[in-house]
C-alpha cells in the first residue's frame, strides 16, 4: 500500500484518510439509528464489520511509519486512531448488545461453546499480541519502557490498531454477550 500512496502529496493522503474517517462517522451513524429501534440491520452491521476491518489495516499499514524512516514532528494521526478507537469501541458495544438479544432465544450448551470459542480465540489474540509487543520492542532501537506514551510516536501506531486488537474485540464482545444472557437466565430462575 505504501508503494501506491508513496507518489502522492502528504496532503492529499491525509485528506483520503481523513475522509475515510469522515465515512467511519457516517456509518456509526447509521449504526447508532439501529440501536434506537431493537432489530438490527444486518447490511448496516456487515459494512461496519468491513469499515473496522480496513481502517485497523489503513492505521497498521499507512499510518505508522517504520522505525528506519524519520517521522517529522509527531503523530499527525493521533486524532484518526482516537477516533477510530472510539468508533471500534462503539461497535462492539453494539455487537455485545444485539448478540445478547439474539442468544437469548438459543439454548445454553450453544451458549456455552461460543463462551468457549470466544475465550480460546479471545485468549491467543491476546498471546499473539504480547508477542507482537515484545518484537516490535526488539526490532526498534530505542526504549520502550513507558508503555503509557506510546500513543504519542508514529511508529507505534500498529501497537493498538492490529489483527489481534481487532480478533480480540470481537472475542470480547461475543464473551460478555454470552456472559449477560448467562446471568439473565440465571436471575429468572432464581
């Protein structure tokens, strides 16, 4: 990808990026109008899936600038990955609120088996990320230690915008999906 934007002015690049943020608006939007009513659109949903999808890879692969090029001054995409988090985070919350809607109608050992693929899926993202972590901390050549900056360096743009972010966060909310129906069910019958 960066081949094909590398010929292109840093402006107008920033202005697709941007724009492809202003769609992340539109369809969050949309998205948000489905929570309103409690059926959700199943269109809306899949564009949203597609839409978080390309943006983790737009922010993994042309938002963060390898360790060997200079940077400039800072992290001009700081604002796109706040508000891509914000967006992704929403999404989930959507997913979590839908799923627990739909599984409430399933019976509880179909239940349980997405509890457990969730938590099987859910937990080698997050081992494959702390082995992200620890290479990506190897092959840089500079410290890492104050893990609460490093938000703020181009170069890690990939640490919070990756396949296992992405893998993990929909593992996250199929699990507590399946925990809420969990605990209705339970409290009915108590």
């Amino acid at each position: 990808m960066d081949d094909l934007l590398s010929g292109l002015p840093d402006s107008f690049i920033l202005l697709l990026l941007f724009g492809y943020l202003a769609l992340g608006i539109m369809v969050t939007i949309q998205l948000r109008k489905t929570m309103k009513t409690k059926r959700l659109n199943k269109k809306i949903a899949y564009v949203n899936f597609f839409y978080h999808a390309v943006n983790f890879y737009l922010i993994y692969d042309v938002m963060t600038v390898p360790p060997q090029v200079s940077s400039g001054n800072g992290n001009p995409h700081i604002p796109h990955v706040f508000i891509s988090m914000y967006f992704f985070l929403y999404f989930c919350y959507v997913v979590v609120h839908h799923l627990a809607d739909i599984l409430l109608h399933k019976n509880n050992r179909f239940i349980l088996l997405c509890m457990c693929i969730a938590c099987l899926f859910g937990g080698v993202s997050v081992i494959f990320q702390l082995q992200f972590v620890s290479n990506v901390k190897v092959n840089l050549g500079y410290p890492m230690g104050n893990w609460w900056y490093w938000w703020t360096d181009i170069h890690l743009n990939y640490l919070y915008f990756n396949q296992y972010i992405f893998l993990f966060g929909i593992c996250a909310s199929v699990f507590i999906a399946t925990l809420l129906v969990l605990m209705r069910r339970h409290k009915m019958l108590a």
